[in-house]
C-alpha cells in the first residue's frame, strides 16, 4: 500500500517497520566509505534514512518506475540532502544490461523486498549483475521473506506467498537455497544470514 503526500513522496508503510532492524545490520556490514547502491528504492525512505544514519558513504537510490524516482527526488529535498545525496537512477535490475548505466562501481550493492515481487529471471540478473559491478571485496544485501529447504518459515508468509502469486503467477517467496546457489553460481560468496523480524531474513553475500 502506498500513501502519499500533498508533493511527490510515497509513504510505504513497511519502511517504518523495518527501517531500523535494517539500518543494525547495516552498521556492521557497510563499508568505510564510497557508494551503495540501493535497487528497486521505491518511495526513496529507506534511502533517506539510511543516508542521513551513515553520512560516510554516498546512497544512489534507483528505481525503475517514474513515480518512485519523483519520490525519491522530493524525500532527498525534504530532507535537505540535496547536496549530499545523489539523485535517483532510472535502473530496471530485471534488465540484462543494467549495470551498464552505472556511473561508477558501487562498494556495495543493497536491495530490500525484491526477489518476491519479481520474476526469478530478475533474481538472476541481480547476481550476475553485482558480481561483475561490485568492486573487489563489495557486498550484496538482501532483504526479504524466503523459505528454507522449499518449506516457509511461517503461515503468515505462506499466506503471503499465495497472495503475491494470485497477483502474478511469476512472483513469490524464494527459496534461500535457490537464492544462495543463483548467488555463487554468479562468483559471490555467502558470508552471512541474518533473522531479522516478522520473519524476514538478510542473506549478505561478498564478491
């Protein structure tokens, strides 16, 4: 559900609930400086947030709808971030060529609520993508629901999993393993899986 304002900034509710459990987990994982890219940013409040929490390094929101990006643009303004956060990028991950328009390497690549909401062939682009855009040593962030060993963790996220496949027959909760194997198979390597609340997990991968 989104909500918006009297400008151009959507509210979604699930930022507000997990704004802080990810930004912990961030804290611990985020390099010492340079850029992180953020894909599929959608209102941009995650992107804010977390700029405005770690001001050592630069967030590049991006977002392939237009009504996302024009979010994004006004919670940076909003926000008074204008000089230190970039503005956001018209990047579709579910593309072949995304990393292509890039402006440069990220040190770190991050994308929140993703894999569900899109085809496995985006899944897959995501991998292949960061490992061949990620600097040496660079992570790969992902935050989400998954199920473990093709069995979901929880009835809500089964509920869940069976209302995003109503919606789209190629959406859905991914298994962590697929996740995992699609990851190393692109040249990255599991370096940690966080619980996170409501029964969400981080998978933190290093190219």
């Amino acid at each position: 559900m989104e909500h918006s304002t009297h400008d151009a900034r959507l509210f979604f509710p699930a930022t507000q609930r997990n704004v802080q459990a990810i930004g912990d987990v961030l804290a611990d994982s985020l390099p010492s400086a340079g850029l992180i890219l953020e894909l599929a940013s959608g209102s941009g409040e995650h992107g804010v947030a977390f700029q405005q929490r770690f001001p050592r390094i630069t967030w590049q929101c991006s977002d392939p709808e237009p009504d996302h990006c024009r979010s994004i643009s006004a919670w940076i303004a909003h926000a008074g971030l204008t000089s230190s956060m970039p503005q956001p990028l018209a990047l579709d991950v579910c593309a072949p060529n995304w990393v292509q328009d890039l402006p440069t390497a990220p040190a770190m690549v991050v994308a929140v609520n993703l894999l569900h909401i899109s085809p496995w062939e985006c899944t897959r682009a995501l991998m292949q993508g960061s490992a061949r855009q990620l600097l040496p040593g660079g992570r790969l962030l992902i935050y989400g629901p998954f199920r473990l060993e093709g069995k979901h963790v929880s009835a809500s996220n089964q509920l869940f999993d069976t209302s995003l496949q109503e919606r789209n027959s190629s959406w859905g909760v991914r298994d962590q393993e697929a996740v995992i194997e699609e990851a190393q198979g692109a040249g990255l390597s599991l370096q940690d899986i966080r619980l996170m609340p409501s029964n969400n997990r981080i998978i933190l991968f290093e190219r």
